[in-house]
C-alpha cells in the first residue's frame, strides 16, 4: 500500500512540472518595459505643462515659513523653452531659459539657464532656500506639485504650479518694481516706521516699529508685550497692485489686520477693519526703540564699522543731512590736497573707561598717500541708546599729531558722535547699496538731538 502511495505522489509532481514546463504563454502585466513606461510618463508630463494655454501661475515661498510670496508666471513651449515673469527684483532676471522634464532617481524639473528662480537661489550666499531642480510630486491638468531636489532633511522646499489664466501674465508685470513701496526709506528723507492702530474713538490702542526685508519679504513689528518685554512679529507679505496682503492676518488692539493699501500721496499702508484702523507710516524716530543697541560692536560680521561712500556706494538710510557733514569735512581738508576717505567706528559700551574709537582717513590724490585722525569716547547705553561722551583725540594710535591736526576739521562728525542725547542703532540685515552687496550684516547710527542725521555702514 505505501508504495502506491508514493507512485501515486511521483505522478501528482510530474504532471504538475509538466503543465508548469509547458505553459510558455504567460500573460505579461505590462505592455512595455520600464525604460519605456518612464519615458511615457515624461512625455505626459511635458505635454501637461505646454498644453496648458495661458501658462502657470506660482505663488512662490522658497523658505517656506522665513519667505513671504514672490509671485511667478511660467509658459513652457514644446522647444524646451520656458518665458519666466517675476516680480523678484522688478523683473530684471527674467531671462528666456530652457527646462528639463527627465529623470535621476525620481522624475524632476530642471530650469537650466539663469532665470529668477537661480536669482533667488543664489541671492546672498543662499539664505532663502529657492531652488531651480524639482523632483516631481503630483500632476494633475490645473495643478503641479514640485519639491526640491538638492535642499536636505525633511522640510523641503515646493513649488505649486496653478494654471494661469489669461490675465495672470500682466498682473505679475503689474507687481514688477512694486515692493519698492514697502523697503524702508522710500520716498523719504525719515529713517524709521512705525505702527498704530487707533480704535473708533480714534483712540490709539497700539503701536510699534515696521521695517521690512525686501529680500525675504518678511515685515517686522516690534512692541513691548502685555509683560513689557520686547516682541517681534514676522510678517510675511505678497505683493499686491494696490499695496500688499500679509500670508497670515494679525492681531493688534484686538483686531485681525490682513489686506493694507499704499496711500502715494502720504506715503502711508493703511488697513481699516471693523472701525479699527492699522497705519504703516515714516517717521523722524521710532516708536519703539527694539533692543539693538546690545549688540552693537558684537556682529558676526566682525566688530568695526565702516562707512567708506566712495568704494562701497551710497544709501537712502545715509541722511543728505549726514552727507552734508562729509562734504564740509572735504572743503576744510581740500586747501592741503586731501579727501575724505572713511571713518571706521568701534565701541564696547560694556567696558569701562575708553571704550570707542573713531579713526577717519583721508587720500592725498596726488600721490595716494593714507592720513588718519584717531579719536576717543567713553561710551554707555541708556533707555537703549548710545550715549558718547568725546574724550578726544588718542595720544598712541596713529599718529597724534595728524589728529590733533584734523581735529577741528572734522567737528561735525565729532559732533553727531558725541551729540548729548545720544544715538540710535539699529541692525539692517545684509549690506546693500546702490553699487553693492554684500553677505556682511549692515546698520544704522541716527542722532536723537537731530533725527536728519543718520548713516548706514557695514560690519566687518
């Protein structure tokens, strides 16, 4: 019997190698090769973003939560070429580039040439996060979901990509130019901004100081909390024709503000909700004075402040009232050949005594000789700002007697230095002029005895 079990087990298993060795007609699960499958998935992904008529519309936060909206219309051809309009740097780097739909490890969209999305990316060594290499998310035919390729960890940054519609194009154009209205000192001599809201009763139920990032369109507001300690709010802002739009509203005096519009003629955004009324304004000082000052002489940048306008440029927070004051200096150095060059100022109102130097250095054209005048100040912080009282000139450092020398030649400076009521500083983020940029943090000293005088220099 245990031996017709066992035939009977080797005819079950030969007969069923046989129907598996036979059965050459196996059905495959897919009509194409993977190769071939990406490739078709590639070229519908292409044809979705040429078909698409009026292009696409990005409202673009390359850091995502530390960016406010740069706004982008893209129109992708079937020659690989895309037209980019931005309103990033008034459209100045909006160049014709060409695009890549392809893949590595994960199909991506590469903008090859220089265009605003590489302008944005390389904009002060990085610091916003933009990227121009897309890993592709999700298409569908109104909306693409693109996330960076090359940025690290988990929060990456995204680019969503609506589908325009036919006056998409032109209000980007219309944006172009516009967030000059918000950069600090626009359309005015005054250095600072402030905050208020007033209430029905006209009543003012808050206020603060406004200053703005143009890089990261990013709006402060700093106040003193319900427990008088200083807070910061950052706002994010879109552009819009009509003034701007903050990403999240906010709450001041009890009310949500959102949507500000420019007034040209007062310079001025103005939000009203409810009968509560918020104003972003210029003025003479702020309306409160941010905690800056403790900080001063300890920038990352390095603890000297230079203001050199002939090599680094000129600013709108340099005063024409500061200005003034350099051009006296040069016609009462003129009659010896000589021209301002720069001042370099360092304090360290922690330390006792001597505790700020003011070295300023002039040319001789004729042959490029370097003169200096070094000068001494006991330095102290009080209700936030910097109090300096002239000790004048060093007796070692330089030479003494070209000090002595200088000394009355440069009393307006001096003098805005060492004016009584002291000086207000504020940090103004990275270095720009109208000739220059650079990565190295940049302030402002402005004289509260005279709120026309103000420079703007950089840390190094």
């Amino acid at each position: 019997m245990l031996k017709n079990i066992n035939i009977y087990i080797l005819l079950i298993i030969a007969i069923v190698f046989t129907a598996c060795s036979t059965d050459n007609e196996v059905e495959p699960l897919f009509d194409q090769d993977i190769d071939s499958r990406v490739d078709e998935q590639l070229s519908s992904y292409k044809k979705t973003l040429t078909d698409a008529e009026f292009g696409w519309k990005a409202d673009y936060r390359p850091g995502n939560d530390v960016t406010g909206v740069y706004n982008i219309y893209l129109k992708f051809n079937t020659d690989n070429n895309v037209t980019i309009v931005s309103d990033h740097n008034s459209g100045e780097d909006d160049i014709p580039t060409t695009y890549r739909v392809g893949k590595s490890q994960l199909p991506e969209l590469v903008f090859e040439n220089y265009s605003a999305l590489h302008s944005l990316f390389e904009a002060e060594q990085f610091r916003l996060g933009a990227e121009f290499e897309f890993t592709i998310e999700s298409v569908s035919s109104d909306k693409i979901e693109l996330r960076s390729k090359t940025d690290q960890g988990e929060d990456k940054s995204t680019l969503t990509l609506i589908k325009a519609t036919a006056t998409d194009k032109e209000n980007v154009e219309k944006l172009q130019g516009l967030d000059e209205r918000v950069k600090d000192g626009h359309n005015t001599p005054l250095l600072f901004r402030g905050i208020t809201v007033t209430n029905s009763a006209s009543d003012i139920v808050f206020s603060g100081s406004f200053s703005y990032d143009g890089l990261t369109r990013i709006g402060n507001v700093i106040y003193d909390d319900a427990d008088n300690n200083q807070k910061i709010d950052e706002l994010a802002i879109e552009l819009t024709e009509n003034g701007f739009t903050l990403v999240n509203p906010v709450t001041y005096g009890g009310a949500d503000f959102q949507v500000f519009t420019y007034d040209e003629v007062t310079n001025t955004f103005t939000s009203t909700v409810d009968g509560n009324t918020a104003v972003i304004a210029p003025s003479s000082l702020p309306l409160y004075i941010n905690n800056d000052i403790f900080g001063i002489g300890q920038s990352a940048s390095g603890n000297r402040f230079l203001y050199r306008p002939g090599a680094l440029g000129d600013s709108p927070l340099t005063s024409d009232g500061f200005k003034g004051i350099i051009a006296q200096i040069n016609a009462d150095v003129a009659p010896f050949g000589l021209v301002y060059e720069q001042f370099i100022f360092t304090t360290d109102p922690n330390a006792d005594g001597i505790n700020t130097r003011l070295t300023i250095g002039f040319t001789r054209p004729s042959d490029g000789a370097f003169f200096t005048g070094v000068y001494d100040f006991e330095a102290t912080i009080v209700d936030k700002k910097l109090v300096l009282s002239y000790q004048g000139p060093n007796p070692t450092e330089g030479n003494p007697g070209n000090s002595g020398f200088f000394e009355s030649r440069v009393i307006g400076l001096l003098s805005f230095f060492g004016n009584p009521d002291g000086l207000i500083y504020t940090d103004r983020g990275s270095f720009q002029s109208d000739i220059a940029s650079f990565s190295n943090l940049a302030g402002t000293l402005l004289s509260v005895q005279d709120p026309s005088l103000s420079v703007y220099a950089v840390w190094f």
